[in-house]
C-alpha cells in the first residue's frame, strides 16, 4: 500500500492540473445555481428576519439573534453581487477568446492613431492573450474571493456572539451578592477584556496579511492567540482558501482590498437619495397616516409592533382594536403592577417530542391563571376617542392573522359617535426608576361613516 500512495498522490495531483484547466465550466454552473437560488432565497430571509425582528422585540438580550439576522443579510448580498461580477467576468473571458478566433492580437500599426494616442496605447495596452490571462485570473479569484467573504462574516459573527456571551455571563454575576461572586466577576471582567484584546489583534493581522505572524519576538506570545481565535471564528475551514490567496503577488493584491471593498459595497448599498425637502425624514404620529395602523392596510411582509384598527374607515358601529404584547416592555410593568401573578406559559427554548409535567393538571389551572393574567394585562392600557375617555373595554387574547403577534384584542361600540374624524389615543404603563408611569403609547386617526 505504502507502494502504491505515491502513485495514487501523482494520478490525483495530474487529475487536478486537468480538472483546473476546465474549472471555469465547474465555476460558471456553480454560479448559476447559485445565482437562481440566492434570488429565490430573498423571500425565505426576508420572513426570517421578520422572525427574528418579532424575537427581538420581545427578548431583553437581543444581540445574537440580530447579529445572525444581520449576517444573513450581508452574506447573502455579497454572495449575490460576487457571484453576478464573477459571470461578468467570464462572460467577458469567454467573449474575449471568440474575438482571438476571428482576429488574433491587437495591431495597433493599423488603427493609424496620431503620434501621441500611439505611443499611449502602445505603452498601455497588454497582449490580447495577456488581456485574456488576466480575465482568467480575475474571474477565478473572485469565486474563490466570493466564498472566503461569506466565511469570513460568519467568523466576525461567531466572535461577536460569544463576546455577547461573555458579557451577559459578566451581568448574571454582577446580580449575584456572594463573594464567590465578586471574585468570578472580577475574573470574568478580565478575560473579557482579554479576549476583546486578543480579537483586535487576531483582526489587525487579518487585515495586514499576516504581518504580526512575521514578527519573531511577538510570535510565541501570538501563536496561542491565533490558535485560540481561530477555533472561536472556525477560520481552520477557510484558511487554505485564505493563506493559497496571498502566497503570490497577484493574490495579495487582491487581499489588500478585501477590507475595503467590503466597506465600499456597504456604504454604497446603503445610499438613499432624498427627493423631498419639505416631506419629514422621521413621520410623526399626529401629522402622518402611517399604514401599518391599519390591518386592511398593513403592508406585506411586515411585523405588527404598535397597536392597529381594522380600517382607517369605519362604516359599522364597532371599532376593533388591537394592541401587541411586549415581553421586552411590558413585562417588568406586569411584575410591578401584579407581583403576585404566576405566568401561566413556560418561556425559552423547548420541544414536542418530550412532554413535561401532567398535562391534564395544568389544563385545570389554566383557565383560572389566563384570566388573572388578562386582568393584569387589562391594566396596563388607557383608550381615549378625541379626549373621551373609554370606560372599562372587555379585552381578549388574540394572535394576530399576519404573523401569529400576540397581544390583545378589544372592539368599542362607537354607534353614537356622529360621522367625522376622529383620534384615538392609546396610553400604557411602563416602569421608570421603580415606578409605574403612564405614557402615550399610539396615535391612531380614523372616520366614521
């Protein structure tokens, strides 16, 4: 066998040599598929940072579900934009070679130019087949470049979490009054700092190409760094990619633009040209009908976070209204208001497949919890109609049609309110310093028929 392995290792290494010299047609079926895909991926992202934004709004510690939802994001975008430039480039490639067929290299001679455009264009211009070369180079480093750049989110996304992580551990502890407590604070605040430290520097010679790992006298203080960041970011998948890239001169020019191409294609995706002077950046709830007030007028794809009516036209004699529950906001006003009430819903991650507790006992209690829970619930809002106040509105639970939003669901009799405009004004209690205040919450205008 031992015999054999480099015979095997030959044919696999002569196998590869002609497998490159056809991977553009590998390169281009990748990138179709690919391409097809990512568009038809855009919905599927789309609903689930709708998801996540939902979880976001009733979570107190938010950041890791944002940062995957933002990495997404990016990564899907800079998959699609690479991916669109790589075909451009091998459309140009291709195209390229068909025009060497028909007409072989640039002959400047016949373009008969003045003598200045001559010599410019002489001393300018490549060789078509250099020209194409350089297409191929090109095209080749961008797909690999594509896919080093998704990785290279994610690692920036898996340090971001853990340091997350950190710091939320750090806050359980500060929240702990033993002296074990104090001390592993203490021991918690400095790691923390140091592995801040360690991914400044982990960064610093990502960006510089390697740069701190020439350095002779910092490298056994940096060697278990590197080791240590890269298991945190998963760089050991990507680091072939990586270092195969800057091991030639064409590669590490192209290395030295990877941080700002990034920041460039950031900035530019993000440009908004305002066409308006006299139209308010920021809307404002008395001046503006905002759509998502209105359920007959939500607009696709969107959360419902602030209280809604059925129409902006109401031609019955009921007004329905509905109001979101916010665990991120509301809950520490129920604690104040009803410390004495037991949750009737388990909260956090859990499954189907292993049922906990007798069911059929909590089935008998929950209908005694929900209701105090309601009462509590109840509390926490004021309705005015154009400063009339609305006495004691029966409310209900309800998940919402659009995306299953919890919250609550009441309808006012309005049959006596002559036809005209009107303005209804939702208030809510939130806790400020250790006391229950009541804010405005929601401005919603609509007519009676």
């Amino acid at each position: 066998m031992d015999k054999q392995a480099p015979k095997q290792r030959q044919h696999f290494k002569e196998w590869l040599e002609k497998l490159q010299q056809e991977s553009w047609q590998l390169e281009l079926l990748v990138t179709g598929f690919a391409i097809v895909l990512l568009i038809g991926a855009f919905d599927l992202i789309r609903d689930w940072m709708l998801h996540v934004k939902y979880l976001s709004s009733a979570i107190q510690h938010n950041f890791i579900f944002q940062i995957l939802a933002v990495t997404a994001l990016v990564g899907w975008m800079f998959l699609l934009l690479n991916l669109i430039l790589h075909v451009l480039l091998r459309g140009l490639w291709i195209s390229a070679i068909g025009l060497r067929y028909v007409s072989g290299d640039i002959d400047i001679e016949k373009l008969q130019l003045s003598k200045r455009f001559h010599n410019f264009l002489k001393k300018r211009l490549r060789t078509f087949d250099e020209y194409i070369e350089l297409l191929e180079r090109l095209a080749s480093i961008v797909f690999a470049f594509t896919f080093l750049l998704v990785f290279i989110f994610i690692s920036f996304a898996l340090y971001l979490i853990v340091l997350d992580l950190l710091l939320q551990g750090n806050h359980f502890l500060l929240s702990q009054s033993t002296e074990y407590a104090r001390i592993a604070n203490i021991a918690s605040q400095v790691f923390i700092f140091a592995y801040f430290l360690m991914g400044i520097i982990y960064f610093i010679d990502f960006i510089t190409l390697g740069s701190i790992k020439k350095w002779q006298r910092f490298s056994r203080t940096y060697f278990p760094i590197y080791r240590f960041m890269g298991v945190i970011t998963l760089s050991f998948l990507y680091r072939h990619l990586y270092y195969n890239l800057l091991d030639n001169s064409f590669g590490r020019k192209v290395g030295r633009i990877l941080v700002p191409y990034m920041i460039v294609v950031l900035f530019i995706t993000s440009l908004k040209y305002q066409t308006h002077p006299f139209f308010p950046v920021e809307t404002m709830e008395k001046t503006t009908l905002i759509n998502n007030y209105y359920e007959d007028q939500l607009p696709e794809k969107t959360i419902v976070l602030t209280p809604l009516i059925s129409s902006r036209f109401i031609s019955n004699a009921y007004l329905d209204i509905f109001i979101p529950y916010m665990p991120k906001v509301d809950d520490n006003a129920i604690q104040k208001l009803c410390p004495d009430l037991e949750a009737p819903a388990p909260t956090g991650l859990s499954t189907d497949i292993i049922v906990y507790g007798n069911k059929k006992s909590n089935e008998e209690t929950i209908s005694q919890q929900s209701q105090e829970v309601l009462e509590c619930l109840s509390q926490l809002y004021r309705l005015s109609i154009n400063d009339q106040s609305i006495s004691s509105p029966t409310y209900y639970f309800h998940e919402h049609y659009n995306h299953g939003e919890k919250g609550l669901r009441t309808t006012i009799d309005i049959d006596s309110f002559p036809r005209g405009a009107y303005q209804l004004l939702i208030e809510r209690q939130r806790l400020h310093k250790d006391s229950l205040l009541w804010e405005k919450y929601s401005y919603i205008p609509f007519w009676k028929e």
